[in-house]
C-alpha cells in the first residue's frame, strides 16, 4: 500500500502522505517512502516549487506506536549510527531530504503535527498552517531526543528557551503560538490552498533565479563567514544576469504579461 504519491502538475509537485487512516503516523515504509519521494525531486528540473501536505484529519501524528515497539527490539547502535543518507540516517533524512530538493517546499500543516511529522515540516522551507492545527516535540514522552533532523533545523526558526521548552516539556502548542514562535510562517483557514497558491505563484519567478535563492540562503545559514556569503551572492548574481530565465522577465515585465519559460 502506498504511503506517499507525488503528482506534478504545472511545474509544482504535490507530494501527499497517504496513511490517512493511521493520521500519517511514521512506520519504516513511510519513513522509506518519504525519503525516496523527496530524494525523487533533488535531480528533477522541471518543478520549481514543492507543497508537501498529508491526507485525512492531520499532517503526520509522529512515529507510529506499533514501529516503535518493534524498534525496541532491536540494536540501537545498529539501527541509529549508521550514516545511510549523507551525514543522516533514514529518520533523519526523512527531514533533511527536503532542504537538498533545489526548490522550495511548502508544508500546509492541519490537525497535528507532533514528533516525526514536525520534524518533517520543519524541513520545509515554508510552513502553512491552519489556526488549530497542534505542534509537539514528543520525544521527551517516551524518555527520548529529538533526532530527526529536529537540533539542525530548531535553531535556525526559534529560540533556545522556546526549544527547551518544548523538548523538555513535549507539551503540544498551537499553531498562532508556533507562528509567534517562528514555527509556523504563517496562518490559513485553508491551509493547503494558501500552500499551492504561494507554490504557483513561484512557479511564475524565473526557474533559476529561484534555484539560486535556494542555495544562496542555505549558504547564508550554514554558518558560513561573511567574505564566503558575500562572494556566493555576487556569484550567483553573476550566473542569473543576462541569461535566458532573467531575458525573459525583464521582457515579461515591458510588455506587461505573464513571464513564459518553457
């Protein structure tokens, strides 16, 4: 049974998670199937935008109890320390695909989004989420850390109280306190709709010139020094200037209508 599909329409890709019935808990195939959605977009050249969202009452409702009792059972240190994907393992790369996809990805959040889904959503570049929809670290829950991603990602969005808070506590917050916060980008009563608005609208900007905003701000918050930030704007600059996606917004822009790239 599928755990995700991915359907590309108009440039964007709509990458939903398909457990509906179990609120798209994580189970070793959705964490599978994930990972090999996202890892699917990182070479493909025709999107230009991603909006990533889950089937039925919620976004993801964490790891699914019944995987986390089978995974007790097994080595830790055998299923844990192994750097399968990179610098990650599966659980890890099942959030961190989505900063390697070249594109930006929107999550359009509802119902909940605890342990592994927010995890997942903080991936992302963009968080879309309806007013009720409930945020939690779990982990703390069941006598764990966050390890998906969740201390790369954390402290690039919000505070170090505010991550204390809510890894000690793994008490779930709101989705208008997670925007205060700088969990949430921001509010929508219909959620995936604002999501696959904003990604139309960026599937309107220059392929790219998107592309290299990617790469520039990933650079920005890599911790990267000043002089190397400095010098990758001016390169990527260099590289959009004159070329055929910018000709053809400036030529967009004179004749007043909607840039044409393909």
């Amino acid at each position: 049974m599928a755990r995700v599909t991915t359907e590309i329409e108009n440039h964007v890709a709509h990458v939903t998670l398909v457990r509906g019935d179990k609120m798209n808990a994580v189970d070793p195939e959705m964490a599978e199937a994930i990972v090999a959605a996202g890892e699917a977009l990182v070479g493909n050249t025709d999107i230009r935008a991603v909006v990533l969202s889950g089937q039925g009452r919620s976004f993801c409702a964490g790891l699914d109890v019944a995987s986390f009792a089978a995974f007790a059972q097994t080595d830790p240190v055998e299923r844990i320390m192994p750097r399968s994907h990179g610098d990650a393992n599966l659980m890890q790369q099942v959030a961190m695909v989505w900063r390697d996809v070249p594109v930006p990805v929107i999550a359009a959040l509802h119902g909940v989004a605890y342990g592994a889904g927010l995890q997942l959503a903080l991936g992302a570049d963009i968080r879309i989420a309806h007013p009720e929809t409930k945020l939690a670290i779990m982990e703390a829950k069941w006598g764990l850390v966050p390890d998906m991603g969740g201390m790369v990602l954390l402290p690039r969005l919000v505070r170090s109280d505010v991550i204390r808070r809510m890894t000690y506590t793994a008490e779930p917050v709101s989705a208008r306190q997670g925007a205060d916060w700088g969990l949430v980008t921001e509010l929508s009563d219909t959620p995936l709709d604002a999501a696959q608005q904003m990604a139309r609208g960026i599937a309107g900007r220059s392929p790219s010139g998107t592309r290299a905003a990617k790469r520039l701000i990933g650079i920005a918050e890599s911790g990267a020094d000043a002089a190397q930030v400095l010098y990758e704007e001016s390169r990527e600059q260099a590289d959009l200037i004159g070329k055929p996606d910018q000709m053809e917004i400036i030529a967009a822009n004179m004749e007043g209508r909607a840039p044409d790239f393909d």
